[in-house]
C-alpha cells in the first residue's frame, strides 16, 4: 500500500493503496495505520474523513507506532483542524488532556499525547 501511496516502483493508485493498506491494518500491520489516516484525513482515494483518520491515528497511538506518535506530535500541526480536534477529545476522554477542545494543534496537546504515550505499555 506505501508503495502505490508514494508511486515508489509502481504507478501511483491512492485507490490501490487504500485497498492494500487497509488489508494491512485489518491484519494488524502497525505501520499501515498512520498512512491509511492519512490518505483519509486527505480523501485521497477514498472519502475524506476525519473520524476514521483520527481513529486510525489513535489506534496506531494506543498501539505504540512511533510513526504515529510522530504525526500527531512533531508534525501536528500538519494534521487537518477536524482530526486534531477528535485527537483532543480522546486525550480528555482519557483524562491526559484539559485544554479546549477547538482543533488548535497547540504545545498542550503535544504534551497531553506525550504524557498519554508515556503511560502505555510497551509494544511487544
């Protein structure tokens, strides 16, 4: 699925990559969470949606994926306003965050995401 995403020895499909990396998530493949949110937070080959980015982004979180943990703190605020917005109301929900829940990719909900990473197990 990254290979058809990235067009990297084959023609670029969004929609191909969407099929392989959703097979690959459904396998439990963790790497595949954070590019199948993407494609999603984007709408590229699919319908864009926030909810299920934001999901897959959280899961991949909860998960341990660094990949993950990177994009939705070292480059959060690249994340589209609705999906940081759902993050927050996941992070309160789970008692790591208190700030406004206003999609604002802000230093506290950076923080928030690294206290909350920080109490999760590691991946085996």
């Amino acid at each position: 699925g990254y290979f058809y995403m990235t067009g990297s020895g084959v023609e670029p499909s969004d929609e191909a990559a969407i099929t392989w990396l959703d097979r690959s998530v459904r396998q439990g493949y963790l790497h595949a969470f954070s590019f199948l949110a993407e494609l999603h937070e984007k709408g590229r080959g699919t319908e864009l949606s926030a909810e299920i980015a934001a999901d897959l982004y959280w899961d991949a979180l909860v998960k341990g994926d660094p990949t993950a943990r990177e994009r939705v703190t070292g480059q959060l605020d690249q994340r589209e306003r609705e999906v940081v917005r759902i993050l927050q109301q996941k992070l309160k929900d789970v008692g790591a965050y208190r700030g406004l829940i206003d999609g604002l990719a802000g230093p506290s909900t950076v923080a928030a995401i690294n206290r909350f990473t920080e109490t999760l197990p590691e991946p085996s």
